[in-house]
C-alpha cells in the first residue's frame, strides 16, 4: 500500500494537536478542584500521546524515527515547562515534567517492542 493513499494527514493532526497541547499549557487554568494528581495523568497521557503523533507523521521521512520521536518530545515538554516558569499565572514543576516524560519513554518502549515484533515477522 502506498503511504501516501492514507485517508487522514498525520501532519494535520500533528499541527492541531501542537496547537492544542500549547494552548493547555500556556493559558491560564481556573481552578476546577479536580482530583489530586490528576494533572499529572494528563500530562502523562498528553505526552505519551505527542511522542505516538510524532512517530507516525515522520516515520517515513526521518531516520531513527523512534529516537527522534523521544527528543522532540521531551524537548516540547520542557519547553512547555521553562515558558510556564516566566508567566506571572503559571509556575515550572519537575513533577509535571516527569510526568510529561514517563509518558514519552512508555510509548517509546511500545513503538520499540512494535519494532521489533514487526522485523521479526518479515
């Protein structure tokens, strides 16, 4: 099958999900008493997330895509982490970027075990 005959544009969903996730970390959050450690599921699954989008969109365009998948991401997130340290409303946690990077690794051992499983089937 030719990749390019795929339904849906990865680097649509890649754009919007960029945009979603900047949004999120960047504007002010109300206070919706939610429960404890919640946020940090949801950094947890929003990088895990983005590590997955950026696989897929640039599999077939960059080499050791699953090494640069975990860079990018990571390096989003502590970006994310270094621009909330400067606003007046938002505040830098190693807690959060752990969170946003266990994420990163969870999906970079799924996308290597998927690898591997898929060599050794050719």
């Amino acid at each position: 099958m030719n990749h390019r005959t795929i339904p849906f544009s990865f680097e649509l969903i890649f754009i919007l999900w960029i945009g979603v996730i900047t949004a999120l970390s960047l504007l002010p959050v109300p206070e919706v008493g939610a429960p404890e450690k919640s946020d940090k599921i949801a950094h947890f699954i929003m990088y895990l997330i983005t590590c997955g989008i950026f696989y897929f969109t640039f599999r077939l365009r960059i080499k050791k895509i699953i090494l640069w998948a975990g860079v990018f991401s990571f390096a989003y997130g502590l970006s994310m982490e270094l621009v909330q340290a400067i606003l007046p409303y938002r505040e830098f946690s190693l807690v959060d970027l752990f969170a946003n990077t266990a994420g990163v690794v969870l999906m970079l051992l799924y996308l290597m075990a998927r690898d591997k499983v898929k060599r050794s089937l050719r």
